[in-house]
C-alpha cells in the first residue's frame, strides 16, 4: 500500500451516475454477432435493470479507507487487490480486518457486504467501537441496490 492516496471515493452518488450503472454494456454492432442464448441473456438483464433501477452504491473498503473518527485501514489479510490510477496496488478488506487510530488503538470491522458476497467491508461498515468507514481509494468495485430488490439480511446490518 502506498503511503497515502490522493482520490477517496464515498458512497453518495448523482442521478446521473445512477443512470450510467445501466448503460448497455455492448453497441449494436457487437449484438449482431451474438448468438440466440447470448442475446436472450443480455436482453433478460436489460428487462431486470429496467425492472429495477439502481437506487444506490456500496464501494468496496480497502487499505487506505478512512473512518468517520480518524481511523485507517492500514493492512488487511485479504489476497483480494486493486489496482489504483496511480499504478499502486492496494487489498480489499474484509470484516474482521483491524483498523487503526492515530493513537495507536485499533478496532474490528464488524459488518460487511455479507456471508454470500466473502464479507467483504464496504463504505459505510461499521467497527466493534461504533466508528464507520467513510471512504475508499479504490472506485472500481460497487455493489448496487436496486429498487424493489430487497438486501441480503446480513449486508450492512445494524449495529445496537
């Protein structure tokens, strides 16, 4: 992990970014060129997209995320990795991941994207002292909500 990172990415999003979540991902020219099962699949997608439109963002926490306190992720067990603009390399982090203050106190990452999706910790995890991840220097990997389509039950939950 590099020392520091110059971009941070949060979870808030514009409309518009919203909308793009759902560009098609292919030009007509490249649909013409597939076959019958490979179109029926991306249509069905586009009919589910359409179905239920992106509401939010979850971006995946990694070495370098920051904390609503002043924590950091400073090294995560994960074997999962980024690669940066910048041509750095960073892990993804997970729950159970160990976050670290200032003062030399750590704390646990105590929820994530859930047991289906490897736990990954997420903008927006919270820690065993209540603290929440803020941000994340990586922006490639999200995990989308979707309108009517319920989260898992172990995705984010709440913290008593």
């Amino acid at each position: 992990m590099s020392a520091s990172h110059s971009l941070l990415f949060t979870n808030d999003v514009t409309p518009e970014l919203l909308n793009q979540l759902d560009s098609p991902p292919f030009t007509e020219q490249q649909l013409s060129t597939f076959d019958e099962c490979a179109l029926q699949v991306v249509k069905d997608q586009q009919t589910y997209c359409i179905a239920h439109p992106p509401i939010a963002i979850y971006r995946v926490a990694a070495e370098g995320s920051q904390t609503r306190n002043g924590g950091v992720i400073k090294h995560t067990a994960s074997a999962f990795e980024f690669r940066l603009a910048d041509g750095s390399q960073i892990r993804g982090a997970h729950k159970g991941d160990c976050v670290e203050y200032p003062d030399g106190t750590q704390a646990l990452i105590v929820t994530g994207s859930g047991e289906a999706n490897s736990n990954l910790a997420l903008v927006s995890s919270y820690l065993s002292n209540g603290d929440q991840i803020i941000n994340t220097p990586q922006d490639s990997l999200v995990f989308i909500e979707r309108h009517g389509v319920p989260l898992a039950e172990d995705f984010l939950p709440t913290i008593e």
